[in-house]
C-alpha cells in the first residue's frame, strides 16, 4: 500500500468522514513520526516478522492502526460502526471497559433519552421477574406475557428469521437456566443419549450433563484434535450414526462456533443429527448479532435453539437474560418429571420501573428475580394502573435499537470488521517475544485453535509463558486484566487427543487452562483490541511478572 493511499485513508478516518477510532488521549503521537513511520514501511510491520521485546518498544495506537488498514485494507469500508458507536453508544468509549458489549437490546442513546436524570443511567435496563412451573407442558403456555415481553418476543423472533408459529421463545434468566430447563424435561427415559461438541468446559452445558446423569444417561463428548482444536470427525460421525443402527434417539447439543478457541463447525453435523434421528440443540451463545440473523434456520429447523443477551449495554448493566426456542412439533420431547423442580422457571421481563406504562393483573403473583432490583406495584386482578405514559417511553416500547443497528450495518460489514480485528491481534500476539536471554527464540504467548482460517471465530485463547519459560497462572492474568478492566477470562479446553493410537501412552486426554479474549460485539473497534495488546506486552517485564506472583500469593493466602 503507498503512501498516497494511506494519507487518504488518514484524511477519510480523522478529517470528518468518520468519527475517529480512537479517543482524544490517544492522539499524542507526532504528526511527523506518525507520517515517517508509514511512509517507509511501505508494508505492515506483522508481515515482516517484526518483534517485540518490551512493552514500550510496541509502535503507537495510531501506527498500528495505519498497520491494520496496511494488511486488512477492507477495515476501512466499515467506518459506518465507528460512527454508530460514537453517536449511539458513547458509554463504550467514555468507559475504561474492553469487551463487555455483546448483544445489545437497546443502545445507549436511546437510554439516555428516556431517562430522566444522569443518575438513573446507572439502573438496570430491565426488571426480571421469575415464577416457578411444575411442567413443560405449564412452562409452554405460560400465560404471564405483558405488553413489552411480547413485543421483544416478535422483535428477536424476527431478527433471528424464526416462524412465531413454528416455535414457542421462552425467556430465561440466563443461559445456563436455558440449558437447565432443557435437561430438566428432555424425554431421555425413550431417548437415552446425549452428546455435545464442546471444546472448552462450559459450565451451562457441565450442568445438563449432571441433569442426565442423575437420570442414568452416560454423556458422550465429541473429540478434538491439537493444537488446531478441530474435530476429530470420523469419531464424531460414528457416534451420531451409531444411535440410529441400535434405535435409540437422544439430544445432540451443538454450537456452531467455540466461544473460547473460535473454531467453526459445519452445519453439516446438524444435517447428519437430524438424519440418524437425533433431536437437535443448536446452541448460538458464541454468534454475534448477524450471525444469529443469517443462520438458515428455516432450513435446518433445529428442535431447541438457545441464544443470550448478555450485558445488555456491555459492563453498564446487569440485566442480561437468555432465550429457549422450542419447536412446537417437537414440543412432546419436552414431558419428563423434572428432577429439581427449582429449576424449571418462567420468566418475565418489563421495562425498569421508570419505563413502565402498564402493568398485566396479576403481576403481583410474580416474584422478582434475587439478583434484580424491583420495586413492585399494587393492583388489583381487574385494574391497569398508568404510570408515566409518554411519546417517549412508548417509542422505548417498540423499538429496540440494539437490534436495529446491528441490521444497518449488515453482516458483511459487521464480519469484515470481526475477521480484520481478530486476524490482526493473532498476529500481533505472535510479536511479543523475550530478550535474547536463550539462544532459540523464547515468544511470550503461545495460541490455541484456528490461526489465520478465514471462517474462524471471533474467540482467542492463549496462553503466556515467563522468561524462563513457565506457563504464568491464567487466573492472575485474569484478574489483572480485571484490574484494568480488559475483559480477558480464564477457561479450560478438553476433550482433545494427543496422539493417533487408540491404546497407547501417546494417545491422552489433554485438559487446559488458558486465557480467552472475544472479539464479538459489533461496536468493538481497533483501540479496544489494540488495549489488549498493550496489556498482554506487559508480561515481558519479569520483575512485574515475578511482584504480581507474589501478590496473588499473598492475596490466596489472606483468604
């Protein structure tokens, strides 16, 4: 890429095309070093095999950006989410937070215009409510569906390209009462098999395995091979076929994405599910907003499908909930006496308080979620009591920007801008190497899972090791990240096989513990991934590395 071109792309970015990129405290960088260090490059520094050996040797925000539209030049044709994110969502980079956002409802803006002072901004965007069922057949006609619950109902109905008459949505908590409630009622007593394809231990998926077991079933687990933490898929492929040679159904719980290595998976294993008889879960928890749009599900038609709303305007509000779709014809699965009836919870979600125009009869039944703040109203079964009716709050009614702007950008936008970030922190992590301390190469971050394969996920685990090469705890990190409120998490991959014989010592399971970062929502844009580096770089400094040891030992022994 010359010059020319990089100057014009400068002027489009900062000069009143687009909103910058990046905030005001970035821009400390030298118009003349900035000018030297592009125009003689000529090419990205990741391409050269460039490396770093301490966090102040790492080039500037703005240089690295100008590397990024260097080596994904199609990173500048999504300035539109730059724009959005600046007018719609400025919380998110007023706020120190990195990744926090993922699916959002609702954008902050338009918050801020139904709320009445700054301080309101700080409640809870919604106020769920939970009453307890003893059924599926009461969960699925449960009645208690106010105004606003129905409307996000035919809005993420919608939005995901779902038949309201084929499929019944209950909202759930959380995700992981999503999967609670499926195993719960899944008829496993006449289809006696489960099966996942996870890569990583998942504490919803973890817990319908403990469901089943207590009803006798012996989960199965696909495999994958290392390090690029793909499936092994002739063993997959015999134990879905298997089912259907020995007549016993059973549930095959599928995403199409890891949430921790990225991988992707063919829709193809869903195909072969529904072919050898199986009762498909699709799983969307690690798709972003378009991607759960163009899923073709009126093609595959999965029997169970769960998606989350988590953090709903990213580290600003706790309201997050979960979504099971059941397909009514397949609704029957759904008749088994539920072990511990405390999980099995219907749940209904109203504007928070200052939002409400209406209240149902009968709401007075429901008992708010612990976790949620609710300030109940009294009415009697025959009497709707008006609160605050406004223009405003009946726009706030209808309307759910989140989703909206997600449809504005379109996918092709939207993955453009997913795939150049995450393609370009993997190489980045890569440049991070030790001082010449060892005669052969010594790099800080050693990655899992699918490097630079263009259908990857947004999802990327690694792993940091020390000077002396010792694997650093990636709970520390994590809690360091908290610290500077970079949202890295600590997970454990599994399930994979090292070794191609069936009996051997070289043949074991590997389980791991790693650091994962997502790179999902659609409002995150080049600083937020650039923090990441910046703070992963810091691990190159040993007496940092070695003082934040003894800090988390001191803090583990003070417990």
């Amino acid at each position: 890429m010359n010059s020319h071109f990089i100057q014009e792309a400068s002027e489009a970015c900062f000069n009143g095309c687009c909103s910058s990129p990046f905030s005001s405290h970035s821009m400390s960088e030298k118009p003349e070093e900035l000018e030297f260090s592009v125009t003689t490059t000529g090419t990205s520094f990741l391409t050269r095999n460039t490396k770093f050996t301490s966090q102040e040797s790492l080039p500037r925000l703005r240089t690295s950006f100008y590397d990024l539209i260097t080596a994904f030049p199609d990173y500048l044709q999504t300035n539109q989410a730059d724009h959005l994110r600046s007018t719609e969502y400025q919380n998110l980079s007023s706020s120190s937070h990195v990744f926090g956002q993922q699916q959002p409802l609702f954008s902050y803006s338009q918050f801020r215009e139904i709320s009445e002072s700054e301080s309101d901004l700080n409640h809870s965007l919604l106020t769920l409510s939970c009453k307890q069922v003893s059924s599926g057949k009461e969960l699925l006609s449960f009645e208690e569906e106010s105004r606003f619950q129905s409307r996000i109902r035919k809005r993420i109905t919608s939005f995901m390209n779902l038949e309201e008459s084929e499929y019944h949505m209950i909202l759930t908590q959380d995700r992981s009462s999503a999967f609670k409630i499926v195993a719960e009622l899944y008829s496993f007593k006449t289809n006696p098999n489960l099966l996942t394809v996870y890569n990583y231990e998942d504490e919803a998926v973890e817990e319908m395995i403990r469901i089943s077991e207590k009803k006798g079933i012996k989960p199965q687990s696909a495999e994958f091979s290392w390090p690029s933490t793909e499936i092994l898929s002739e063993k997959l492929k015999r134990r879905i076929t298997r089912s259907k040679r020995r007549g016993k159904r059973g549930l095959f719980v599928f995403p199409l994405q890891s949430l921790v290595t990225g991988a992707s998976y063919s829709y193809s294993w869903m195909s072969l599910a529904r072919e050898s008889e199986w009762h498909v879960l699709l799983d969307t928890s690690a798709l972003g907003s378009k991607d759960m749009e163009t899923l073709g599900l009126s093609l595959f038609q999965p029997d169970f499908l769960i998606c989350s709303f988590t953090e709903v305007l990213g580290q600003d509000d706790p309201s997050g909930f979960g979504c099971l779709f059941v397909k009514k014809s397949s609704s029957t699965a759904l008749s088994e006496e539920p072990t511990n009836p405390e999980n099995l919870t219907a749940v209904k979600a109203e504007p928070s308080w200052k939002w409400k125009t209406e209240y149902q009869a009968g709401y007075n039944e429901i008992t708010p979620v612990d976790h949620v703040d609710h300030k109940a109203a009294s009415t009697s079964s025959s009497e709707i009591v008006e609160i605050e009716s406004s223009v405003k709050q009946d726009k706030a009614m209808i309307e759910f920007q989140g989703l909206d702007h997600a449809d504005s950008l379109g996918l092709i936008l939207i993955s453009r801008r997913s795939k150049s970030l995450t393609l370009w922190l993997l190489r980045a992590l890569r440049t991070l190497q030790h001082p010449g301390y060892h005669q052969t190469e010594m790099p800080l971050v050693k990655l899992y899972g699918p490097k630079t394969k263009p259908s990857r996920g947004p999802s990327i685990s690694f792993n940091i090791f020390d000077w002396q090469g010792e694997k650093v705890d990636p709970l520390m990190v994590e809690r360091l990240a908290e610290r500077e409120k970079i949202g890295l998490r600590c997970a454990y991959l599994h399930k994979f096989r090292i070794g191609n014989k069936r009996r051997s010592d070289e043949a074991m399971s590997l389980r791991l513990s790693v650091v994962t970062v997502r790179l999902g929502g659609f409002m995150t844009n080049f600083e937020d991934v650039f923090k990441v580096w910046e703070f992963v770089s810091r691990f190159l400094d040993a007496d940092f590395v070695e003082k934040e040891k003894w800090r988390m030992k001191a803090l583990d022994k003070n417990k």
